[in-house]
C-alpha cells in the first residue's frame, strides 16, 4: 500500500533548498515509529535535512525500549504497527507523565481516529498520504510550543540560556553560540552541579544511525569555554563534565 505517491517525492526533491533554508538553529532528537519502510524512510531524510537527530523504529516494543532509553524532543508515532497500536505507546507514554510533543500518523482518513488520537494526548494529527513539507512544517511549530511551556530560562553563575528562543547570554550580554555547542550547554545547565559523562552528552547529540566524532564533545566544550569563561564548565578527569555546584 503505497502511502506517499510518486509525485510526493518529486515534491521531496524540489524542496530540499526550501527545507534547507528553513532549518532552526538547534540539534533536536526524534522519534520515528513507522512501520512502512517507504515512508520512514522518507520521514529520516526529511528530518535529517533540519538538523533533527533521528532514531526509527518500527514496532511498539522497539518503541518503549527506545523511550526507555533515551531522551526525545519529538515523536513520530503511526497508529498501525505490527505488534499493537500506536494509541498504545501514546497511553503509555503520557501515564508515565512524559508530555514529549507526538505527531501521530494514520493512513484512516477518519475522524473518529483523529478525536481518539488527541483525546490520548497527541498534539497533532497528519493524514497519509501527506508531503513532507506539511509534516517539517507541523514539527517546527510542535517544537516551538513545546519550547513555549518548556523550563524557564536557565541560568548558572551568569551564564544564561533560553530553551524557547535559543539565546544564550554571559552577563547578561548575548553570546553567538553553535546548534551543537547549545545542545550540549542546554544538558549541562539542566543538569547544573552534576557531573555528565561524555557517553550522556552525545546520547543527546545523536541518533543511533548518525556517525559520531571521537572528539565532538571535547570541541564544543572547548568553544563553549572561549565564549563562556574557562572555568564555566569543569572537566572531572576520566568522569566528565560539569557546571555549577548542587
Ligand atoms: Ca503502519
């Protein structure tokens, strides 16, 4: 059952300046749970264009292990999966008391999927077939809620960061800061007084399939400690990193 026509990808192609151009500046990490390859696939590379960090599964069990795992921003959640419904992660998800954002997916152009799907606490609904530039579109603006009720700012010996804008100021002075060197500032300041191994920063940074540098993380802090004073962030040998004290 081909969800997304031929011409959709046509469509794909033609955007891929627009999506390009249209990127936020911050590194956000999704969850895909689709079952059928063809649009999952097509979901991945969309996402990746914005700079999304993107894991896909693609069954209910995978999904609940994944949740359990790791920290998300974002789900993609199709209803129909191989092994259970995607009603099922949603409910699971939300009586776990996690309000992640979640876009669901259905191929049932049918309102009484709709009404069911945001009576569980989805935040949003698409309708396949779909083009891809309506759902980036519904993600950036699922993002910017979510940042909208999101933590205050967060704010450490003067240094501070506003998840909903994406500033960063020292002293009250803004500071131009990279998509990477945020994220991980982000997780030290909402972590403040503890240490993070270098194993959770890039568990923030990336998805699974993305290939990770050996040295990322020593980088950005080394950039963040020429924007930010070096003793912002303190490096605990053989442990990790940390800001603030508890
Ligand atoms: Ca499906």
């Amino acid at each position: 059952m081909p969800y997304i026509e031929s011409h959709d990808y046509f469509f794909f192609e033609r955007n891929l300046i627009k999506c390009l151009s249209g990127k936020e500046n911050i590194i956000m990490r999704v969850l895909v749970i689709e079952d059928d390859k063809i649009i999952g696939d097509g979901i991945v590379q969309g996402l990746g264009l914005e700079d999304y960090a993107v894991d896909w599964v693609e069954d209910v069990e995978s999904a609940e292990t994944a949740l359990d795992t790791n920290e998300y921003g974002l789900i993609v959640l199709d209803i129909g999966l191989p092994d259970g419904s995607g009603f099922q992660v949603l409910k699971n998800l939300r009586s776990a008391g996690k309000d992640i954002p979640v876009l669901m997916l259905t191929a049932y152009d049918d309102l009484s999927f709709k009404v069911k799907g945001l009576d569980s606490g989805a935040d949003d609904y698409l309708i396949k077939p779909f083009k891809l530039e309506e759902l980036l579109a519904r993600l950036r603006a699922l993002r910017r809620r979510a940042g909208g009720r999101a933590t205050p700012i967060l704010d450490v010996d003067g240094v501070t960061l506003d998840p909903a804008t994406k500033k960063v100021a020292k002293d009250g002075e803004g500071v131009s800061i990279g998509p990477k060197e945020f994220a991980i500032l982000q997780i030290l300041m909402e972590n403040k007084g503890k240490v993070l191994t270098k194993a959770q920063i890039e568990d923030r940074l990336y998805g699974w399939d993305m290939e990770i540098e050996s040295n990322t993380v020593e980088v950005h802090i080394h950039g963040l400690r020429k924007k930010l004073g070096k003793d912002f962030i303190e490096t605990l040998r053989h442990v990790g990193y940390r800001v603030g004290s508890e």
